[in-house]
C-alpha cells in the first residue's frame, strides 16, 4: 500500500477573498447579459444561462443557508470526500437551481450573494461545522468546495456566452489542487507524477514508486485545461491530440481515471 498523503490545509481568510473575488468576476461577466444571451443553452445538459447563473448564486448563498442552521456533532466528510459524494445529489441540486432561476433576476441573485456572504461568512470561525448535502463539513472545507464550483462554472459561464470570465488566482488555484488531489485519493499511488503548474503536483496510480530523478509516468497540464479533464468537461484523447495536455510513459494515461467530479 502507497502511503496515504498527507491532507493538503487552505488558508480560511484566503479562501473566503477567492469566494468573493471569484463571484465578482461573474457578476461582471454576467451583468450585460440581455433576454437572449440569459436564455441561451449551457454546456450542461438542459441548464439555460439563466439556470447556470442561480446555480453560481447558490453556491454562495449555501454557505450562509448553512450557518443558519444548527451545527451537527461532529465532522463527517473532507475536501476530497466532496468532490466524491456530491454527484449522487444532482437531482436535488438542479431542482433547487431551477427553481431559484425561475423567480430572480439573475443580477440580482449574485448581488444578494455577495452582499449576504460578506455578511455572514466573514465572521464565523474557520472549524464550525455545517449538515451540508453530502454530510458534516468543516466550513474551512465548505469554502474551499465554494472555489471548486465557482471556477468550473465560471468557466462554463464564459463556454456557453462567449464572455470571458476572469479566474481569480486563489480560487483557481484551490480549485486545482482539489481536483488534483481527488484523483491522488480515487487512484492512490506513486506510479505516475500528474504536474499542473504552478499550482499542484500530486502522484497516482499503483505501480513502482519514483523516489528521485526525472519520474518514469509523467502527465502535465495547465489548471484550467485540467479542470476540464478532472470535471468531465474535456476529454483525454481531445486534450491529447489539441497539445494542452503531455503524457509520457506506459502507466500515464489517466483516462480509465476522470473526471473525478461527475
């Protein structure tokens, strides 16, 4: 058995600036935004931009829903086990995405977000505790699953408006080293070194363990390409043969491997 890495930790006052900084940039991206462009379709199945843009605003908003509640007793999920949970609970996400979609104006949705956020969020401790959907978490943790969201969907935002939405360092960053080390935990290992610079190196895979020296399995990338890789929006073949993504070895081909967050 590999040994188990140990749990990457984010800085709380960082994390909740890359929450806000990630959510202003798509309240700009967002704000020229007419009828047609609101209803046009997204890159996720039958969500219009309009459902795309409640789904943002209620990434944030979750984090003050949550802190309205009581605290449950004790921690039950981490990063890692987020990004391997939620997927069972899309019925329930686009239900309440849909439905907040119907009865907002969708600059509204993130100004209330924001503001609600700023309000909430910045004064609770980093360890309190919240029943979010997929168990116990840390709102620490939560945070940091709020960059996860707000990256890829700001990322589908721009997909599906042709509005380029600017990704903040920070939440990019976090959002990188979570994936990355989803696929560490879903194919523990030391076999294959996966590069996403500047932000993340994580090892992978079962096989003979590099120690030192230009490792045997390479995979290297940049953070958005594989934001799109770990999230199923990019596949492995088109990553390869379009150069965003370099894979040396007989052990480094990931794709039996992703996405990571379904």
């Amino acid at each position: 058995m590999p040994p188990r890495a140990r749990a990457r930790s984010y800085d709380p006052a960082k994390t909740r600036t890359a929450v806000i900084a990630q959510l202003r940039q798509v309240r700009k991206a967002a704000e020229g935004l007419d009828g047609t462009a609101l209803d046009a379709p997204s890159r996720l199945g039958e969500w219009t931009v309009r459902e795309l843009i409640a789904h943002l605003a209620m990434a944030v908003t979750s984090v003050v829903r949550l802190l309205e509640r009581p605290a449950p007793p004790a921690r039950e999920v981490t990063t890692t086990g987020w990004v391997t949970a939620v997927a069972a609970h899309s019925g329930a996400i686009e239900g309440d995405t849909r439905a907040l979609a119907a009865g907002a104006d969708p600059a509204e949705l993130l100004e209330r977000a924001e503001a609600r956020f700023a309000e909430t969020a910045s004064a609770a401790p980093a360890d309190r505790l919240l029943a979010t959907r997929v168990g116990a978490m840390r709102l620490d943790d939560y945070l940091v699953t709020r960059c996860v969201e707000l990256v890829v969907h700001a990322d589908d935002l721009t997909a599906a408006t042709g509005v380029p939405v600017r990704h903040d360092r920070q939440a990019l960053a976090t959002a990188t080293r979570v994936l990355a080390d989803a696929l560490a935990a879903k194919a523990p290992g030391g076999s294959v070194e996966v590069r996403v610079p500047p932000f993340a190196v994580v090892q992978c895979v079962e096989g003979p363990r590099h120690t030192r020296g230009t490792p045997p399995n390479v995979v290297e990338t940049d953070p958005l390409t594989w934001i799109r890789l770990a999230t199923g929006r990019l596949v492995w073949a088109e990553a390869l043969e379009s150069a965003r993504l370099t894979a040396s070895g007989d052990r480094a081909d990931l794709s039996a491997q992703l996405p990571v967050l379904g």
